[in-house]
C-alpha cells in the first residue's frame, strides 16, 4: 500500500515537472493558414479588394502608401528559454499609382529575417532642462506690478 502511495506520488511530480516543460506556441501576425494569396492576381484586384480577402496588412510603411505587407510568424517557447521559430512568413504586395496590385512576393524561413529596429536617437538642437532649473528661472521673471481695480 505504502509503495503504491509512493508510486503514485513519484508518476504525479513526473507528470507535472513534464507538463511545465512542454513548449507554449505563440503565433504573432495574420494567419498564413487562412489567407489565400493565390487569389490575389497582379493587375486585376484593388486594395479594397486585397483587403476583403486577407484582411488589413500587418504594416504599411509611411514613406510609401503603396505597399503592403503582411507578416506572420509562429513560436515555440519553453520556460525561461529563447523562444524558437517553428514558421514565419512575409508577403508583400505592392500597388500602382491606380490602387491596384502590381506584384506579389512571399518570404518563407531563412528570407523572412527578423528586422531589429535601429535604437540610435536623432540629436536635436536647443538645451536641455529640468524641474529645478524651470522652477527657479520663473522667480526673476515675475511681474511685482500690483493689477489695477477697473472703476
């Protein structure tokens, strides 16, 4: 009975210590599963109707209205570890000055790399201040002219 109990216990913390270390799945961006881009076809569908079928690009880049792209990646992470990429896809779809799609072009794997933003900031001109030096600049600048009663 005693070695029972113990075996029972032991097949217990084995099944909780395994199922803590499974993986999580996360999957980021659209749904590369559901959109069908083959029903897309260059020089026929406008945005609207690129929109109807794969829904709103992941980004439109601000310096070109243009293109559109729709970013999808899927992730396995266990515990404190770095997460794996089990599956990412990139697809870019480009319009003419019309609205209407002029190219298509899917990255998979290895093409799709991840793009690190650049953390560098722009130095602008003029000076520098804080709450003390805002504070204790205003005392010369106040007005000891008492207002005037309007008769």
């Amino acid at each position: 009975m005693k070695r029972n109990a113990s075996l029972l216990s032991l097949l217990f913390v084995s099944a909780a210590l395994s199922a803590g270390c499974s993986p999580t799945i996360e999957s980021r961006g659209f749904n590369a599963e559901n959109v069908q881009f083959s029903q897309i076809k260059p020089g026929i569908q406008s945005k609207q109707q690129v929109q109807d079928i794969a829904g709103s690009p992941s980004t439109i880049p601000s310096f070109d209205a243009n293109t559109w792209y729709y970013v999808s990646k899927k992730t396995a992470a266990t515990s404190f570890f770095t997460p794996t990429v089990l599956d990412q896809q990139v697809t870019v779809i480009t319009f003419d000055n019309r609205g209407i799609v002029s190219d298509i072009k899917t990255y998979k794997g290895e093409e799709a790399k991840t793009i690190k933003p650049v953390d560098r900031k722009t130095e602008t001109v003029g000076h520098e201040t804080g709450v003390l030096k805002e504070v204790f600049s205003n005392f010369g600048r106040l007005s000891s002219k008492k207002p005037t009663k309007a008769h």
